[in-house]
C-alpha cells in the first residue's frame, strides 16, 4: 500500500478503519523532509498493519486546527477514526514502529 496524501476534504475517509499513522507536514519543514523516508521504510514493511496518509498543513488549515496540531512533523495515530495517540517531532524509525506497536 502506497502513502497517502489527504486533504481537509477526505481526511475523516482516509482515517476511518483500521489503524492509521497521519504525518502533518509542510514542504519547508526540515525534520518532515528528514522523517518522510522513514515512514516510506515503515509503510513497505507494515502496510498490512498500519496505513500511512500524509496532510501538509499548509494546503490543510482547516484539519490540522481540528487536531491542534502547533508543531510539524505532528504523527497522530488513529484506530477506526479515533485519535489513540500523538507524537511530535522527528522519530527514529525503530521509536516509530514501537509507538504504532503500542498504540494499536
């Protein structure tokens, strides 16, 4: 399964079943251009556990304010549309795979 790229306007379609990883980026943000290989190696090896989508919050206002997300990258994970945890900032791939891991 490939990445995602959703908008403010199939977010809530994108996130609805299953377990979601959802990575708010912007194209100026240094760390998400740091973090967006790591989840491409995440998405290769748990695409059957986990769907990764991406939001650039700059193109995505509306969405990014409904999840209060202030700092990007912002990694929320859903489980059939709810919001079941929140990580902030640049994350190893092995602190990525334990926080899906954990929050599944």
């Amino acid at each position: 399964m490939a990445i995602v790229h959703a908008t403010d306007q199939d977010f809530s379609q994108q996130i609805a079943s299953g377990v979601v990883l959802v990575d708010f980026w912007a194209t100026w943000c240094g760390p998400c251009k740091m973090i967006a290989p790591v989840l491409e190696e995440i998405d290769a090896e748990m695409s059957d556990q986990v769907k990764i989508v991406k939001l650039d919050v700059d193109n995505n206002q509306a969405t990014a304010a409904e999840y209060q997300v202030m700092s990007i990258p912002s990694l929320l994970l859903f489980k059939d549309g709810e919001l079941v945890a929140k990580t902030v900032g640049f994350q190893p791939k092995e602190a990525l795979v334990e926080f899906i891991n954990n929050n599944k």
